[in-house]
C-alpha cells in the first residue's frame, strides 16, 4: 500500500495515538467493572454525605462487597441489619428529653434509609452496599428525605399540643375523643349525600 | 402521624424546631442558614439543601475521579509491562516500517470518522505492531531498554481514552483529506 499522506511523521503520531487510544479503551473498561464491583459510586455517594452533614465515615468491612460469600462464615449481623436494628430501637436517637425532639444520632443512615431514596435502589436489604445504596441521588430526593427526616423526629405541631396538655381523667378524654370521631365520619358522608 | 403524611408546612415547622437541637457543628449550620433564607416554605428549604448537595457531589466527583486514575494507572502498568507495549519500539517500527504505517493510520482514519469503537482488543491484535512477549525475558539486560517505552505507554494510557480519541480526530483532519460527508438518509434528499 503506497503512503497516501506523504508525512510520514504525521502518520506516526497517528498511529501511537490510535494504539493508545484502543488500549485506553479497554483499560477504561476493566477500571469501570472494578469500581461496580466495588460499589465505589455509592461509597463516595454515601462519604460524601456524610462529609456535608458531618457524620462519621464508614469503614467498610470485608463482607460488605463479599456479600452472600461472606453471609455464610461471618456470624455478625450485616450492616444493613445491625443499621436497622439500630434505627427501630431508637438506639440512633439521641437527645431526646429536649422538648420530646428526637435527632438521629447517624443523620446520613437516618437519611439514606428514607423512604424517597430507598426507592431508588435496587435491593435495600442487601449486605452488599452498591445494592444497598444508591449510586446518584437527584438532589430533590435528599432534601425531601432530609427534610422529612428532621420532622420525624420533632413532635408533630398539633400532636405536640395533646401531649403537653395535662392528663385529664380517662371519662373526659374519652368524651373529648369522640366527637372528633363523629366529625370525621360526618364529613365523609356529606359530599356523598344529596 | 409521619412526615410523609403531612402538609408541607408542618414538614417545614417540624424540621426547624429539630435543627436547633442538632448538635452544634456544620450539619446545623448548613441547615440553619438553609431554613433561615427560606421565607417559611419547606420549598424554599429543599432548594437551599439541593444548592449544598449539588456543591458536594461536584466535590465527591473528583474524590471519584483521583481513585479511579490510581486503578487507572495501576492497569496500564499491567497492561504496559505484560504485553510489552514499548511505545519507543513501536514508533520505530512504524517509523520504519511504510506498508505498517500506512495500515495503522488507514485503520486510526477509519476508527476517527466512524466515531464508534469496535472491538479495541481485536483492534490491537491487527495492528500488527511488536507488541507482546514472543518469549519471557531472560536477562536483565532484555528488560532494562525497555523500561523508557513501558514508561511512555504508561503515562500515555494514564491519560484516558476520550483524551486520545479528542487529539486523534484533530490529527485525522489535519492529515488533510478533510471530514468524511455525511451520507444523506431518504428523507433529507432534495425534492423534485
């Protein structure tokens, strides 16, 4: 085949950069599936988080990409089952006595496993934490789970006010009761009614 | 009652009364000031929050980015060493060698129009460039002159592959046959 170009320098150069260039595509690949495996996205999802709302990082443990492999020989409970053990006995709850307001200790878990963002993972009771996790976030879902977050933990405007009042004895609170019963019925039927 | 069930005022209401007692740090501050700009609306909030987040992600991004190019760089030793990619070698032969040249930049030409990546592995293989071990290397002094090529190829590999795609579409039009045209679909033919 002739040399077409007539700058054989040129076509030099052309030709380290096409095998660079093939070579770095498949690297670019081999990197892409390490870093799935290793369910990077959602750890510097995750760190980052917690970097903004200044909780602790994790440390991840060997089970925690080993997974199912993993399942059989450790005895421990998963980090996904020891971070909601935590959470349903109030263990991450910390300064409540201030005003009946609970904060989570572990804002970012407390976050994370809100019901906006749980949804948008895969499998959310995985011990592996690329399945566990998300790997993007659209920022209205995690200002909508921190908001809601925080509420959970506050009393509720009007609920609060029940609880502060003082106890009344059990007749009036029952009588109390019942006609907001009645209303909420009344109401239901109303519109139905001619 | 949860949150999830309540309007968004109270949402709003519940959350600013569970700021002030966060501990005192930056996770109270930065929703501090996100619930202090907002005019009351939980709306308002979420925007400032989602202002926080965008500015963190676009950090964690490159916290992202630095821990894949150590992988990176990592392989492209492997890949460097192990397939004995000895860019001082290979330029030479292609320098050399015109009928080689000439394939490799027909190929590269073709890659860089054609804008699609084909199988790269098999790409490689067809270049016909020395690249690979014919046999394992005996003596030191085998593998001493080509530790300045293995270095080249590694620092270029580093450098990721739409960096390399970029400079070889620029090089492709400067070789001089121009753009390749587009080929006109049906529809887009002139009428009459």
């Amino acid at each position: 085949m002739p040399d077409l170009s007539g700058f054989p320098a040129l076509d030099v150069v052309i030709g380290m950069f096409f095998l660079y260039f093939l070579l770095s595509t498949v690297l670019s690949s081999i990197t892409e599936a390490i870093a799935n495996f290793l369910g990077w996205r959602a750890k510097t999802l995750e760190d980052a988080i917690r970097n903004l709302v200044d909780d602790p990082k994790v440390r991840r443990g060997l089970g925690e990409w080993v997974g199912r492999v993993g399942k059989r020989g450790v005895k421990e409970p998963s980090a996904a089952e020891r971070e909601r053990r935590a959470l349903e006995e109030g263990k991450g709850v910390e300064s409540e006595s201030e005003a009946g307001v609970k904060v989570p200790a572990d804002l970012t878990t407390a976050v994370l496993n809100h019901w906006r963002i749980k949804a948008l993972v895969r499998d959310p009771e995985s011990s592996v934490r690329r399945r566990r996790r998300p790997s993007y976030l659209p920022p209205r879902a995690l200002s909508l789970a921190i908001a809601e977050t925080l509420a959970k933990g506050a009393p509720h405007p009007r609920r609060a006010r029940t609880q502060r009042a003082p106890r009344a004895p059990r007749g009036t609170r029952r009588r109390r009761a019942a006609p907001r019963k009645r209303r909420s019925r009344r109401t239901l039927r109303t519109p139905r009614g001619p | 009652m949860t949150p999830w069930q309540q309007a968004n005022e109270d949402i709003f209401a519940g959350a600013q009364g569970a700021l002030n007692k966060l501990p005192v740090g930056q996770v109270r501050e930065v929703l501090q000031k996100a619930a202090a700009n907002t005019a009351g609306t939980l709306d308002g909030f979420r925007v400032q929050v989602e202002h926080a987040f965008d500015d963190s992600m676009e950090r964690a991004s490159g916290w992202y980015k630095r821990k894949v190019q150590v992988v990176v760089l990592i392989l492209a030793a492997v890949v460097a060493i192990g397939g004995n990619v000895d860019s001082v070698q290979v330029a030479q032969r292609l320098w050399k060698d015109a009928p080689v040249r000439a394939a490799v930049a027909a190929k590269a030409v073709d890659q860089a129009d054609s804008q699609k990546v084909a199988n790269a592995v098999d790409g490689v293989e067809q270049l016909k460039l020395p690249l690979g071990w014919d046999k394992p290397p005996e003596r030191i002094g085998e593998i001493a002159p080509r530790i300045p090529g293995w270095l080249i190829t590694i620092a270029a590999l580093s450098l990721g592959a739409p960096f390399w795609f970029d400079l070889l579409s620029r090089l492709v039009r400067l070789r001089g046959s121009g753009a390749k045209p587009r080929e006109r679909t049906l529809s887009e033919a002139p009428s009459g």
